[in-house]
C-alpha cells in the first residue's frame, strides 16, 4: 500500500518523532501540511520536506479550527491526520504534586487536540468514504509513567478515545491507529534527535524507527502499534495480574528514586 498523493496533516512535527513520520510520508508520496508550535521548526521542516508549514498551539480550539481550514485551502481534501503533539513535564513528587494547570495542559494537548482536529476532517472523510486518524500516544498510556501521572494518564484517554474511533467509524471506512512507543530517543527527554548514538541502550530507539513502525502499521491496517514489541508482553502482564504489575513498577520506582528526587524527567528517565 502507497500512501502516494495522499493529503496528510501532521501536527508536533517540528521535531522528534513528528518530524520522522512527516518525512517517511513524504518519501511514500504524500503531500503534508507540517504543523507545530514553534514558527521556526514549522517553516524549517517544511522547506526540507517541501511541505506546508502550519502554526499552531493545538490547546486553543480556534487555533485548531484555523490550522485544518489552511491545510485544507492548500493541499484540498485532508486523507489522513496524525495527531501527535505532546509534552512531558513531569510529576516527579507524585501525581498531587502537579498543579491543575499542568492536568488541564495534558487532558487538553493529548486528549483534546485529537478529537477537535478529527472533529474537523472525519465528515468530509465519512463522505469520500476513506480516511485515516492516527494518535500518536505512549506504551504510558497501556502501562504507566512513574513521575508523571498528569502524561499517563491523558495517555490512557489518547488510547480510549482512539478506540472509540474505532469502533465508532470503522464501517465509515475510517482507518484509525494508536501508536504507543516505549522510550524514543527525542528531544521531549534531553536527547539530540540528529545524533543517532545519543542513546544510552538499544531499548531507546530513534524517532526514524517510530516512524518506521507507523507506515508499517498503516500499510498493515493495525490499531495498535507497537514500535516496541516488547511493550504488548508487559501490557499482558498488567492484564493478567494487575497487583503483581504495580508491585513491580513500585519497585521500580524505589529504584530508581534511591539517589533522590530526579532534577527532571530526562534524569529519571536515564536512571530507569
């Protein structure tokens, strides 16, 4: 399957794991509107991939309504959206250590932007027939992140709402896929996303490798991808014995906080 003419937006693809599928569709033939907060990635990324560089803060509605129509007024009919803008800031004190506004920014970034942007093409998709929605979350959102609940949990709604999706248009001819990666080597966690040996281990692999997984998911018509397989053997762990799982990421933890609270996420996440 050819992705060749399609009409993709792909938001948060300034960098990181965005910019890595924004590319891989482009060399499958895709044109796509590239769609970040910062102008300067956005029009950067844009230029390189000889695509529409769109700006936008993905927590405003109205920002979200005036991004799709530009990317519509300049490509036409939207065939596919990846909605995968996040951030991470942490909660390294524990889930109440993080105030409301970092709750709200998390429900409204990886929760909300997914459905008011597939609010906006899924009609004129149902109408042709054919479309495809694909949320970028996290394995957080199967699993769990220790030190930011406010991530985990906007991630497990992310996969809930792409179920419902789902299940709701899948007889629409609507295609929707959920990716949740483990630990990706992007600048979200302080890694250099252009050095490819700025990874402590092989189990942090490279934004390139998510994307990778994505157009092989899509070509394959999976909902879930899994850019790291072994995250579909600790999801049937947590399944099978729920008390057994949260013992171990206990101890994980204690692990992990055994030389104190981390400075930030991209120190956790080294000692993990």
């Amino acid at each position: 399957m050819s992705f060749a003419g399609r009409r993709a937006i792909v938001t948060g693809a300034g960098q990181g794991i965005g910019r890595a599928i924004a590319r891989a569709l482009v060399e499958d033939g895709a044109r796509v509107a590239v769609c970040d907060i910062d102008p300067d990635l956005a029009h950067q990324v844009a230029a390189e991939l000889g695509g529409v560089p769109l700006v936008c803060d993905l927590r405003n509605p109205e920002e979200i309504a005036a991004m799709v129509a530009a990317a519509r007024a300049a490509l036409g009919d939207i065939d596919m959206l990846v909605s995968n803008a996040g951030f991470a800031k942490g909660a390294l004190a524990g889930p109440c250590s993080a105030e409301d506004a970092l709750w709200q920014a998390s429900w409204d970034l990886h929760v909300m932007a997914h459905l008011r942007a597939a609010r906006l093409v899924l009609p004129g998709m149902i109408e042709r027939g054919e479309g495809w929605l694909v949320n970028i979350a996290s394995a957080a959102g199967l699993l769990s992140q220790i030190g930011d609940a406010p991530y985990s949990a906007s991630k497990h709604a992310a996969v809930s709402l792409a179920q419902s999706l789902a299940i709701e248009h899948g007889d629409q001819g609507i295609h929707v896929s959920v990716v949740c990666p483990l630990y990706v080597a992007t600048p979200l966690l302080g890694y250099d996303a252009d050095d490819p040996q700025d990874r402590p281990n092989d189990r942090v692999i490279r934004a390139e490798d998510v994307a990778q997984a994505v157009m092989q998911g899509l070509r394959d018509g999976r909902f879930l991808i899994l850019p790291h397989p072994e995250a579909a053997t600790h999801f049937q762990r947590r399944a099978a014995d729920m008390d057994r799982w949260i013992a171990g990421m206990r101890r994980l933890r204690r692990e992990a906080f055994a030389e104190g609270l981390p400075e930030d996420l991209g120190e956790l996440h080294r000692r993990i």
